[in-house]
C-alpha cells in the first residue's frame, strides 16, 4: 500500500468514527424528542449510508481507480438499499470488463485494502462481466443482489450494466423465480419454528421480520423488469397494506438501530438481556421495567404478525398470478363455498359480513378436504377485513363453539389450520389471552 494511502487511511479512518459519533447523538436526540411514531429513522439509515459512500469514494480515488478504465463500484444487500445500522455489513460489487491486467488488479487490491484499514464490516465480490453473467444464471442470492444493487462510482459506461444482465429473457424465468423464493422463505421460517412469537424473535429473519419485507420487495422488483413485466402488478399489494407494511418496517428499523447500538456489534436477535435496555429508551415513562418490556414486545409481535399477513396474502397473489394452477376434479358441495385451482374461495365475497360463523368454517372446510391447496387471496383479504366480528358475543354463540371443537377432533391438518388461523389472527380473536 502506497504511503499517500496510509496518510489517507488514517484521516478517513478518523472521519469515520466522528462522522458515525455525529449520527449517534442525532440519533438519540430524536428518539427522546419523538412523541410516539418512528417515522424519521430512515434518515439515520440512510445518512449512515451516504457517510460511507463518501469513505468509499476517497478511498476509491487514492487507490487511483477514479479514471475511466472499465471497473465500476456498486453497493448491494442493506447498503445498496440505504437501509444501514450502525453495525451492518458493507457489502461490495466490483464489476469489470474484459481481463484484468496486472495494474488494475494490484489498484482493486489496495482499495479493498484500505477499506479493511478502515475497520469496515465489508463483504465484496470482484467479478468480469461475463462471471457475473455467468452466477446470476444459476444463483439467486447473487441475481438478487443485482437486481437491487446501487451505482457508487467506477465507469459511468458501466452504470446500466445490471439492468442489462438481468433483462435477459431466459433468466431465472417468472415462475421459477417466485418458487425459489418461496422456498427460501420457507427455509428461513423453518429454522424459527415458523412463528413470529418467539421469546428471543431475530428482527431480521424470523417469520414477520425485515426479510419478509424484501421477499415482497424483490417479488415486485423482479416482476418490474424489462421482459418479465407482470399485468397489473400494482393490484398485488394495496396502498393500504403499503401504508401498514412501511409502519412495521419502520418499527422494526427502529428496534434494530437500538439494538446494535445496544450490544455493540452486529446483533439481530431481541435477546432477553437487551428487551429492558431497548424499552427503556423507547418508552421513558414508563417506570416499571417489566411494564416497559411488555409494551415493547407486544409491540414487535404486532408488528411481525402484520408483515406476516401481508407477505403472506401478496405470496399467494403472485402465485395465483404465475403459478400454473393443478387440475382440479374436486366438487365442494357447498352454498357458500367454491374451490378454484385447488384454492377455497367465497362464492360471495360479502360473506363473512353477513355470517361471521363462516370465518371458522372455511377451516374446517380445509380439514376435510386435504387435497384443497389453501385460501384464494380475495378470500384471505376478507378474512383480514372481518376477524374485529369475533368477539364475545361470537365465541358466546354454540355454532362457533361447535364449529372450533370439530376443528379441534379433526384428525386431519388441525395443526396446520390452527397455524393458519393464529397466522391469520382468527385464532387470537377466537382464543383471546
């Protein structure tokens, strides 16, 4: 490393740490100011952001790769997205064309050299153009980092260039794309018991968490791109569950800042020993600390519950878009049920209005038929939009009393309908605590 850049190294490695001081007594200045809401912490994760663009770039330029000679930069993952806390990783995309001759690979090596010396949390990839085209095509981690992946600086030849790798035709194709998907956030949910009401809940990848976010997000993304347009992919998420998916995610924002200031490092999960700290700050009239913790979880669990609702309601959109549906042979008999590519849906969608009894039966409906796939979308949102009917007067009534106890002896997909009712929040309204 040249002399010019350790000189620099030093100045900006003390920058750095002034710079992240500076947005941390911002930080905790608006959160004692703030009344209740959390809007305005995408200010801090997006300052946070462009202070390290500005790093990045110096280093960038000390390392003399500033000039155009076919290797540009690009911020991926959280960072690409602006969305960075205090202790998330840096991750970096270094694309070029053709080879690399000895002097451009030696200048790559001193600027990811100087950013080691920064003590950056930095992840980086450093890949030709053709390599890049060549792992998008079969792994979709890296697709997916391409598709949301945001010019810093390098070539301004080059800033188009993940558009134009990903608008090919016969990459990862519609379907397959959101089966994929499907499977991974199944994977993910799986190593959480599939439950948002976990006692130490990872903010970022447990079911109802940030990834459940960008799984909508990166299904609305990918169906954006040139050649793989979806028809009206406007309707798959309302602007109500926009509305309602931006306050959770905030929320959520919010309680990671704290967190990884809490604990000092790169840390997702709400564990026990930092509820009480995090409650504190967040609810600071609150005395007693058990009360303060309480209030903050019920909160989180809210929150992921939501995100869960609506990832959930807009997967099953996309797949009733996309996915070509079985053929179905089964017959369901029934005045206020029909079934439509193996999906339970209302005859009439104004229904549960007008017999909330048949929000418990389209369950059991499920359980005795195995071979019906789940809930149409349309259905879920009324579902959603009729549970406040479930009160006390409800749970009073004998055929809903009857209703639940003939879920309950089912000897078929119970658990499985219970899971979907809790998800739902028709299990909650029915089993109040």
């Amino acid at each position: 490393m040249s002399s010019n850049l350790i000189l620099s190294t030093q100045k900006l490695r003390e920058t750095s740490y002034l710079v992240g001081k500076n947005t941390d007594k911002e930080f905790i200045s608006w959160l004692k100011k703030r009344k209740s809401g959390v809007s305005g912490i995408e200010f801090f994760l997006r300052e946070r952001s462009q202070n390290i663009d500005n790093l990045i770039l110096s280093t960038w330029k000390a390392s003399n790769l500033f000039e155009k000679n076919d290797i540009s930069l690009f911020a991926v993952g959280g960072y690409g997205r602006e969305e960075l806390h205090p202790y998330s990783d840096i991750d970096l995309l270094i694309l070029y064309k053709g080879k690399l001759d000895k002097k451009r690979s030696g200048q790559i090596e001193s600027f990811i050299s100087g950013l080691w010396d920064l003590e950056l949390n930095l992840g980086h990839s450093v890949r030709s153009e053709l390599e890049e085209q060549e792992i998008i095509s079969s792994d979709l981690q890296a697709f997916t980092n391409l598709l949301e992946s945001r010019f810093l600086f390098g070539d301004e030849i080059m800033k188009s260039l993940p558009n134009k790798l990903t608008e090919k035709k016969s990459l990862w194709k519609r379907e397959n794309f959101l089966i994929n998907k499907i499977e991974e956030q199944e994977q993910r949910h799986n190593k959480f018991d599939n439950t948002e009401f976990n006692l130490e809940p990872n903010i970022k990848s447990s079911p109802g968490g940030l990834r459940d976010i960008h799984v909508i997000n990166w299904l609305m993304l990918n169906y954006s791109r040139k050649n793989h347009q979806l028809k009206n992919l406007d309707k798959i998420l309302t602007s109500t569950e926009q509305k309602e998916l931006n306050k959770s995610k905030l929320w959520l924002w919010t309680l990671r800042y704290i967190l990884h200031k809490e604990a000092g490092r790169e840390e997702d999960r709400l564990l026990l020993n930092f509820q009480v700290a995090i409650s504190k700050k967040l609810f600071p009239n609150i005395k007693n600390n058990n009360s303060a913790a309480e209030k903050l979880m019920h909160r989180y669990f809210r929150s992921a519950q939501n995100i869960s609702e609506i990832n959930s309601t807009t997967v099953q959109r996309f797949k009733e878009t996309l996915v070509t549906p079985k053929k179905s042979k089964i017959a369901l008999k029934d005045k206020n049920f029909k079934v439509k590519n193996n999906l339970i849906q209302l005859k009439d969608l104004g229904s549960f209005k007008k017999n909330p009894s048949l929000m418990l039966e389209v369950f059991v409906k499920l359980c005795e038929n195995p071979q019906i796939d789940g809930i149409y979308s349309e259905t879920l949102k009324k579902l959603k939009e009729n549970r406040y009917l479930i009160d006390s007067s409800f749970r009073k009534k004998k055929r809903n009393i009857d209703l639940f106890m003939k879920l309950i002896r089912s000897k078929r997909l119970m658990v499985t309908q219970l899971e979907q009712m809790k998800q739902l929040g028709i299990l909650g309204r029915y089993l109040p605590e």
